[in-house]
C-alpha cells in the first residue's frame, strides 16, 4: 500500500503527447489452481480497425490475491508479454481500474508508470465510488466520485448493456481515455483490443494443464 501511495503521485493526467494509433489491449487470466499465470497483449491499429499483433507469456504466480493490490500479482506477465512485441503502443488499454482505486493507483496507473507510456484502466466492475446512472445510449457516461474526487466515469459501450468503469491510467485525461475506450468499440461491451485479449487468455487457460 506504501507503494502505491508513493507512485501514484507520479501518474500525469494530461495529454496524450501525440496521436495514438497503436492500442495495446491487455488481460490476464490464471491457470487452475493458480500457481501459474498467463497474459495476452493485442496490439489494434485503430486507423485500418484490425490487430496488428497478438503476444502471450506464462509467468509463476508470485503475489498472493490481495483485493486492492492485484496489480503486484499481474503486472510481471504483463510487462513480460509487452517485452515481445515488436512494435511499440502509443497506449495500454487494461482490464482494471486506474485511478478509480482506494489509493488512486490501479493497474493501468502501474503498468504506464513502470512503461512510461499513456495507460488507460476501463474495467467491467466498480471498485471504489458512486455514480447515477449513464443513459441507455452508446456514450452516455456519469461522474464516478470517490471521498468527493472525480476518479473516472460509468461509461456506456452499448446500447442497454452494463457501462464500463473508466478511469485514467497514466499521461492522458479523464476526457481522451473515454474517447480512446469508444473509438476502439467493435458492437460488444468490451473494447475490441481487451474484448479479443480476454478471448486469447481463456482460449489458451483452457489448455493448460492442471
């Protein structure tokens, strides 16, 4: 916890420095028995709207589950699966929170500090603050307040689905993390680039062995 409150006062929400084209979607899933996990990194190219690149990487699980510390336990495959592409993103679109987190440093804070690249968390939960909620239509969003600080945004993926929790990871605004997690909609909830990692990370899990 010292940790994260240490970095988080590192993480920059301003930006992006330039155009982003290049989307890393990430995700991580654990083997049965959990002594083993494995992430995915697919890479989408968000001008041509296709994948550019897919990576995965097996890693020891190390960190036990702690909630609110999960980043510990992730971010070693992740960073391992990053190592492998050979084009570099211009951003990392996670499945977890940002600064939507009791001490203001999910995963996606995590993974763009330690990278030094914008980071955006957009996750299928809610773990800290309140909200209305969004209207019914594709990109309707709601303040998401935690102790009386914006720390993200309920947002509307899809026409009468369940928003997603936005919130900003590293050297981007609250405001371009929701236009990112938008433009890479492909008619799902999810995001294309995480939707089709959480895809590659169950589709390999499924063969591990116990």
């Amino acid at each position: 916890m010292a940790i994260q409150r240490r970095m988080a006062a590192q993480v920059r929400e301003s930006g992006p420095p330039s155009a982003l084209r290049y989307v890393a979607g990430l995700d991580v899933a654990f083997a049965p028995g959990g002594s083993r996990c494995l992430a995915a990194a697919v890479l989408w190219d968000l001008r041509a709207g296709c994948i550019v690149e897919e990576r995965l990487a097996w890693r020891k699980t190390i960190f036990p589950y702690v909630p609110g510390l999960l980043s510990f336990r992730e971010v070693p495959v992740l960073l391992a699966t990053l190592r492998k592409l050979r084009r570099q993103p211009d951003v990392l679109l996670c499945d977890g929170q940002g600064r939507a987190h009791p001490r203001r440093f999910g995963i996606a804070c995590h993974l763009g500090i330690l990278c030094d690249l914008p980071s955006v968390g957009c996750a299928k939960s809610r773990l800290v603050g309140e909200h209305q909620g969004p209207e019914p239509q594709r990109g309707s969003r709601q303040p998401l307040l935690h102790e009386g600080e914006l720390v993200g945004y309920a947002l509307r993926t899809r026409p009468g689905c369940r928003p997603l929790y936005v919130s900003v990871g590293h050297l981007l605004s609250l405001d371009t993390a929701c236009e990112l997690v938008l433009a890479c909609g492909g008619g799902y909830r999810l995001p294309e680039p995480t939707r089709l990692a959480d895809a590659r990370v169950r589709r390999e899990r499924s063969k591990a062995p116990a």
